[in-house]
C-alpha cells in the first residue's frame, strides 16, 4: 500500500507537471520542468512501479496457495482504507468541478485536465481494489496479470511522452544556460548603467566595469566560456550580445511571436527593452534616458 500510495501521488504530479508545461500560467514564464519536480517524479515511478507490481503478484501467488490470506485483518484494512480514500478522491474531484463551474470561475483546459487525471486514477484504483476485495482477481488470474502489464505499460507510456512533451534533460540544460546568460547581460547592463551615472560616460570596453572594492566581476558565457559582446554605439547607447541555444520559452515569447515576429534588439522596434529572443546571436540595444538615470554627481551649471 505504500509502493501504491507513492507511485499515485508522483504519477499524478507527474501528469500535472506535463499538463502546467503544455498550458502554461499566462503570468509565468519559462520554468525548467527537470528542476521543478519531473525529474523526481519519473525516478520515483522508475522505482516504485514494478516493486509495487512484483509486491502485487506475490501477494496474489501467495492468496493462489492458501486462500484465507485474502481475509486477513491488515489486508482488508488496507483495502477498506484505499477504497474510502478513493472514493473521498472521486467526490472531492467531483465537487470541486461542479463548484467551479456553478461560481462562473475560469475553467481552463489545465483545470479539466487536471481534474480529470485525479477523477481517471482514483476510479481505476476503485475498481481495482473493490474487485480485489471480492475476490475477482483470484477467480481470474489472466484478466489480474492483463491489468499488471496494462499499468506497467502505462507508466512507461508516460514516462516516455514526458521527453516529447517537455523535453530531454540535455535540453532543459541548454534552456538553463540561456537563462543564465539573460542573467548575467542583465547584471553587466545594471553595471554599465551605474559606470555612466558615476563618471557621465560610457566604459569603452566591459573591462573598465570590473570593481574589485564592490567585488563585481565581469561575468562570462558559463556555457562557452566566450565573454559576452559589448559595443557602444553612442553617448548614450550600448548594444549586449550573447549566443543562445533556442527561442526564450514562456506564454510571453510565446505570445509575441505569434502576435508579430519581432527582431529582438532592433532600436525603434516595441517592446525592445525586454530579454526576449530568439535562438543564435542576438543583440539587445540599450539607450540610457538620463531622467529616468541621472548623474549622481550633477554638474553646477
């Protein structure tokens, strides 16, 4: 009942993980499902499945031999439990839809989705275990052994489409680099636009930014090693350039990209102040407005 009782749960969240990928929150952007639980979530199912699965068939085999194991106390205990939590399952599951439903709130594709995932597991479990109970599975031992490969198949069925719906770890780390190279543009950004206040100038090259007294330190391509592309274009402009593996992922790149392709870091297009982009070189144009930014130190006139 533990092994059942785990691998639900992290079968459940796993769906959910899938579905919160495939429907994203419109005020959320790109989160690396690998570090927000799907990981875990398949390791577990890995483990747990055929342990769960093996434990199944023995304690089968064993009730086959000597039939009054079925009614042992612990045993229908056990089943009694998993039936009452699966059928509290059922009912919340039900009640919550109708709820949301009656109250006019938004039911979106992941709110079905999701509820419908619960209301599909927790009756198979129903089902199962009341025909358990009954005693079916031992007056036909063929259907019980179909029953075990179809769970095993679709736990392996999900494990597998979780690479084609979210991605391969490999990919996932090629998104982590991306997010840390936005990062570190945007930390040498920060720095330039500090230099400017402080002496009313641009710094020539990124060098000119190292400041050992603050301790800041000129970040690099964690993924190529390569420093990132640093050009002044003006008294007040400056132009950040760094090599990304794929397109920024999240509802708002998502969304601007259907809505306009735009050629992030293109000075006069909208929305060019953002860290949106698209795979390969891109550069982001930056133009320091001196009221939103003043000297720290204004001249007298």
């Amino acid at each position: 009942m533990v092994a059942l009782y785990v691998g639900v749960f992290n079968y459940i969240a796993l769906v959910w993980g899938y579905i919160d990928y495939t429907f994203p929150d419109p005020l959320q952007y790109y989160v690396d499902p690998y570090q927000s639980g799907i990981s875990w979530q398949m390791a577990t199912l890995i483990v747990v499945s055929p342990i769960f699965l093996a434990l199944m068939w023995f304690i089968h085999r064993e009730i086959k031999r000597d039939p009054t194991r079925a009614t042992i106390w612990i045993r229908r205990w056990a089943l009694f439990l998993t039936l009452f939590a699966a059928a509290v399952t059922i009912a919340v599951d039900l009640i919550w839809v109708l709820y949301a439903f009656l109250n006019g709130l938004d039911i979106t594709e992941r709110f079905l989705l999701k509820a419908l995932v619960v209301l599909f597991v927790a009756a198979v479990g129903f089902m199962h275990f009341i025909a358990d109970l009954w005693g079916y599975w031992e007056k036909f031992p063929a259907r019980n052994r179909m029953v075990a490969y179809a769970t095993g198949a679709l736990v392996v069925i999900t494990i597998v489409a979780g690479f084609f719906i979210v991605g391969t770890p490999t990919s996932a780390r090629l998104y982590r680099f991306d997010n840390q190279k936005v990062n570190d543009l945007q930390s040498i950004q920060s720095q330039v636009v500090t230099y400017w206040q402080a002496k009313r100038k641009l710094p020539k090259s990124l060098s000119e930014l190292s400041d050992p007294i603050s301790g800041f330190s000129i970040p690099v391509d964690a993924q190529s090693g390569a420093p990132y592309d640093y050009t002044v274009k003006g008294p007040l402009s400056f132009e950040l350039c760094a090599e990304f593996n794929a397109p920024m992922q999240g509802t708002a790149m998502e969304t601007t990209r259907a809505v306009a392709p735009m050629p992030v870091g293109v000075k006069g297009m909208p929305q060019q102040d953002s860290w949106l982009h698209a795979a390969g070189h891109v550069c982001f144009d930056r133009t320091i407005d001196p009221e939103f930014y003043p000297p720290l130190n204004p001249k007298t006139p």
